[in-house]
C-alpha cells in the first residue's frame, strides 16, 4: 500500500502553513519527517488523516483518501498521537479495543475475537500482563506503547506517528524505535515525526526534511540528507555541528559496521 | 559484540512504573470483569423493583407490602378485586409518584453520564449546557404570560433553544472545542437564570408561589398521564444513549483522536446532546429542577464499573431510580408536609459523593 501525497498546500487564513508536499510512503519503509517545530508536521497528519480540508491530494494505492469517510479512513490509516492522560481511566485493555472501532459491525461494541486481537497487539509490543492496568497509571513509555498496540488493532497498512518518543527516558525512546521499525519490517508504510537528527539516523530508512513555511527541504536516505548542512538550515541557533568527533551514546546495533567492529 | 537481528522484539521492557504526569480528573477503581458489571446491572435493576414495591407501602399511613402487592395484582388483572380505599391510594396516588420519580432518576443520570463523555469532562452536569435554566424560563414564561402551549412544552422548547444557543456560540473556525461549549454554556445558563430571576422579583404572589415549585422540584402533581407520557419517552431516550456507548468511550478520547479511530465527533456529539438534552427537559418540565443527580449517579456508576459507557449508562438509569424514588420516599415522610426533593437530593447528596471519594476510590496517583 504506497501513500501518495502531491501538491497538498494548507493555510491558517492567511498564514501559510504547508507549501505544495509531495511524497509516497512505500511499505516496508520506515520514513522519518524531520523539522523545527512550527514547520507542520502535525498539521500535514491532519491533512493526510482528512481532518483538515487542504488543496491537494492524498491517494493509497490509487484511491483518493479525502472521498472516504472517517471509518473507511481508520481501515487504511492509523495515527499513533503522542502519549498523553485522559479524562476517563480507561483500562490498557479498553484502551487497545478502541483500536478496533473502524472494524466493529454491531451495536454495542467489540466482540470475544477483538478481545483476542487486541491481547495479540499488546504481547506484540510487550504489554500482555499489563493488560489489565489503568492506562493513566503506567509510565510514559508503556503509554506511548499501548497507543501503538492501539494502532496495530486498527490493523492498517499506514501508520502515522506523532512524535513517539517526546518526553520518554532514553532506553524508551530505543524501544519505541525499534518496536516501530519492527513494524516496518513486517510490511507497513511508516511515517514517524522526530526531532532528533541521531534517531534518524540510526533507525530510519529515509527521511523527509521539512523547513520554514512548511516546504519540504529533502527527501532521501538519512546518512546523505541529514548533513551538517540541513542542520544549519534547520536550526540556524544552534551554530556549527560536527557529524563526528564528540563521544555519542548509542546502541551497538543502530551503529554503522566499521564503528562498531572498531568500538 | 553482535547487534541483535532487527527482527526481534528487544528483551529490554520498559519499566513499570506509575506515570510522572499523571492527571485524571476522576475517580477510579480497580477495574471490574465484564461478567462482574452485567452482575451488577441485573442486580440494580431487581433492586428497582423492589424499591419501587418498599416505596408505595411507604406514605401518610403505611400500607403492607402483602396489600400494595394484591392491589397491584388486581390492577393489571392477575386477581379480582380489593379494598377500595387501598386501591386508590397504591394506584392513583402513589404507584404514579414512584413511577415518575423512578423515570426521572433514571432520565437526569443517563444524561448527566451522556454529557460527561461528550464533553471528555467527568465534572460536567445537565446545568452546564444551560439545560436546566433554560427550560425553568421557559416554565417560568408560561406561568408569567399566557401562551396557548403548556408550562411543560415550554420548558421542552426552552431547553433545547438553550443547548441550540450554546452549541451556535461555541463555534469557532468550523470546530467547537470543550472549552468555548462550556463558556458558551454558562453564558446562555447565567442569561436565562436572570430572566427566570426577573420573573420572580415581576410576577404576583400567585404567580410567585408556581416558580418556587419549579425551582425545588417535587412529585405531588404526578398524574396517569405524566406517566404515560414521561416513562416510555425515557425508556427510550435511555436505550437510545446506551446505543451510542461505545462511541462515546472513543469520543472521550479527543475530536482528532476519535476521527482518526473512525469516529465523526460532530454528528456523534450532536446526537447525544439532543438526545440527553430532551431527556433533562422532559424531567425538568414534569418534576421542576432536581440538583445533583445528574452528577452523583454516574459518578457512583463508573466507581462500581470503570468508565465504560457500555455499562455506565444503563447503570446510571437504574440507580438514578433507585436514588429518586428513595429521595422522594424521605421527601414526602420526614415532615407533615412535603419537603421539596430537591433539598432531599443536595443534603444526601454532597455527604454521599464524599463518602464515595474518601473510602470507595483509589485516588488518583493512590495504589489501585
């Protein structure tokens, strides 16, 4: 299922937003959107989900997402949105189950086999005992987890996520990534938006680079589009950078080969 | 050193732990099993019956439960006749009080649970919309001046105008956000309080006597044909709500959130509010303003079940008239006189949601 974005510009009246996006999310890829907040990472989600009318188009496989209603949207796309706390405690149970909503067909809502599907998400991204929780109780990054069970119970070949790892400790972050591109893997287009260069680096295949006044700055693979360069470009504050030379913790596996023969 | 295959799930987990930033602005409780909430549900709605049985016998004299039984029997046909005075007072006096009051707990706490998961705010009651005044001004209207329709379609009208208003006002740029709904509410709420206000301090001692009953609220006046009309219209305002509750549990989630699940917030929210809005007016307009039960009954709901609206609902319908007809039981024994319900439900009613939040839950950020 290719994702294909071309020419989708979107305006808060007259405050330009996003300037004529084009790209296709291939399966199998894991795609990194990269850019200083304000650029409309979020607001281009929005504009992919269908939320927000916008002049261009958005098409899966050919079919033209903005004719579809929300159901039929949720059945193609899902959308991770950043772990937060609701009004309601909600069980990480009941909470994975809402990923089913666009599948139900009856009235009062999921069934024995959507209770099972969801307990195979939730052991997917390794939270079966804590299926029974409080979802507000947990900490950030098991949050961030039961959204992405969420998404994965919405069963969509899609997968948007809003930046997964904001606010969670280090060896959250490094499990979020790799449980997102395990997900890649298994044969999903994944769109993450990030604002960490290294992350990028390390676990995405490609990255889409979104600068000023919402235009897309770069597309390609990360090791050639994140340069010292783009960064400049992207965060004029930050100054002079180095790709190498200062000491970087890092996982060994997300490490080029000679680096990690040499460490 | 060999990195692992990309494949596989990591064995690092992140670790358990309570949130950092916690903030859920409710009460809970251990989550219940789905089999535990049915249980319950069965057992509030027997419990009904048998309050609804306890409170005819209960009265200005007390009439056995073997004699309410007998003459209920008799009624609907199952046995022949009975004492005559008995039959009167159980069927034309109090089974229509206890009818009504029931169908009026139930009709307040299935909207009450209806607007909370509408409005993603556990603390949000029929008053908030501006409901509850609007429909008391326009009870108070048709009391002040002559209309040719009657004090309860007024109210009805009343009512829904309000909720029209607030939804209208709280527009902004194509979206209505909580926020702007609540302001809006309290305006157009605080608008057709003044006007009622103004009825009161213009209107004649007769005059005056009528919209005092419409702000304490009470039952006296319940009659075979309020009950015709009331009980059937709030089974089905109520099995109408439980409809929606599923959708109602993702809608709590958020507008974005919910859309992306599938779920299309405005016609979702419009439903619910004209549904649970009709239900408020409908009780309001046949027993005047009762406080609190909206409020307290789902709340005690979702501390026996978790936040499901699945079971929230029904179940705020059967103790909404439990809570009301034991409200009204007290109401028309504890003095000579008749004590407006309303009083009844705010005095038992604050000390009971206490209560609740000091033995009954696990706080939040508390072990659960």
């Amino acid at each position: 299922m290719t994702l294909q974005v071309r020419g989708l510009s979107f305006a808060y009246g007259a405050h330009p937003v996003l300037d004529r996006i084009g790209l296709d999310l291939r399966p199998g890829e894991l795609c990194a959107l990269f850019g200083p907040n304000g650029t409309g990472k979020s607001t281009l989600y929005r504009c992919i989900l269908g939320h927000l009318r916008h002049g261009g188009t958005v098409t899966l496989d050919g079919e033209d997402l903005s004719g579809l209603r929300p159901a039929q949207v949720a059945r193609r796309v899902s959308y991770v949105p950043q772990q937060h706390t609701n009004a309601f405690p909600f069980t990480v149970l009941d909470m994975v189950l809402m990923g089913r909503t666009p599948h139900l067909g009856g009235v009062f809502g999921p069934r024995r086999s959507d209770v099972q599907a969801c307990e195979r998400v939730l052991a997917q991204v390794g939270l079966a005992a804590e299926r029974d929780q409080l979802y507000h109780t947990l900490s950030g990054g098991q949050r961030q987890l039961v959204l992405i069970a969420r998404a994965l119970a919405q069963d969509c070949q899609v997968l948007l996520l809003d930046e997964p790892t904001a606010s969670l400790d280090f060896g959250n972050q490094m499990f979020v990534w790799r449980t997102v591109r395990d997900l890649a893997r298994q044969g999903r287009a994944v769109l993450v938006c990030t604002h960490e260069p290294n992350h990028v680096l390390w676990f995405c295949d490609r990255v889409l680079a979104l600068g000023r006044a919402g235009r897309l700055l770069a597309d390609g693979v990360p090791s050639e589009v994140i340069t010292t360069e783009l960064v400049r470009t992207l965060y004029p504050t930050v100054g002079a950078v180095s790709m190498t030379g200062a000491s970087v913790v890092a996982p060994v596996d997300v490490l080029p080969t000679q680096q990690s023969a040499s460490g | 050193m060999t990195p692992p295959a990309p494949s596989s799930i990591p064995a690092t987990r992140p670790t358990a732990g309570r949130g950092d930033e916690t903030r859920c602005a409710c009460v809970v409780s251990a989550p219940v099993s789905n089999r535990r909430r049915a249980v319950l549900l069965v057992v509030t709605a027997a419990l009904v019956l048998v309050v609804a049985v306890v409170s005819i016998t209960v009265g200005a004299y007390v009439i056995p439960v073997g004699d309410v039984l007998k003459v209920l029997a008799a009624k609907t046909g199952l046995t022949d006749s009975t004492n005559s005075l008995n039959a009167s007072v159980v069927w034309d006096m109090r089974l229509t009080r206890v009818l009504l009051a029931g169908a009026v707990g139930a009709a307040l706490a299935c909207s009450g649970a209806a607007y909370q998961g509408t409005f993603r705010n556990p603390l949000v009651e029929p008053f908030i919309l501006g409901v509850s005044a609007g429909a008391a001004c326009g009870a108070g209207l048709a009391v002040m001046v002559d209309v040719p329709l009657s004090m309860q379609v007024m109210a009805f009208i009343f009512g829904m105008l309000a909720v029209w208003l607030t939804y209208t006002l709280s527009r902004v740029r194509g979206e209505r956000p909580t926020v702007t709904l609540i302001l809006a509410g309290v305006v157009v709420g605080s608008f057709f309080s003044a006007v009622f206000s103004l009825f009161q301090y213009a209107g004649t001692d007769e005059q005056l006597r009528r919209l005092v009953f419409w702000v304490m609220g009470g039952f006296y006046r319940a009659t075979w044909n309020d009950v015709a009309v009331v009980v059937p219209a709030t089974v089905i305002g109520c099995l109408l709500l439980w409809r929606f509750g599923w959708r109602l549990n993702v809608l709590s989630l958020g507008d974005d959130e919910a859309r992306s699940l599938g779920v299309d917030p405005e016609p979702l929210r419009r439903w619910v509010i004209v549904l649970a809005t009709a239900l408020t007016a409908l009780a309001v307009s046949v027993s005047g303003i009762i406080a609190w039960v909206g409020l307290l009954v789902p709340h005690a709901a979702r501390m026996m079940v978790g936040p499901d609206h699945r079971f929230v609902i029904p179940l705020s319908a059967t103790l909404g008239a439990v809570f009301v007809m034991a409200c009204d039981v007290l109401a028309r024994t504890i003095h000579t006189g008749e004590v407006p319900i309303s009083i009844i439900t705010s005095i038992l009613g604050a000390p009971y949601l206490v209560y609740l939040l000091r033995t009954r839950a696990t706080h939040l950020g508390a072990s659960s």
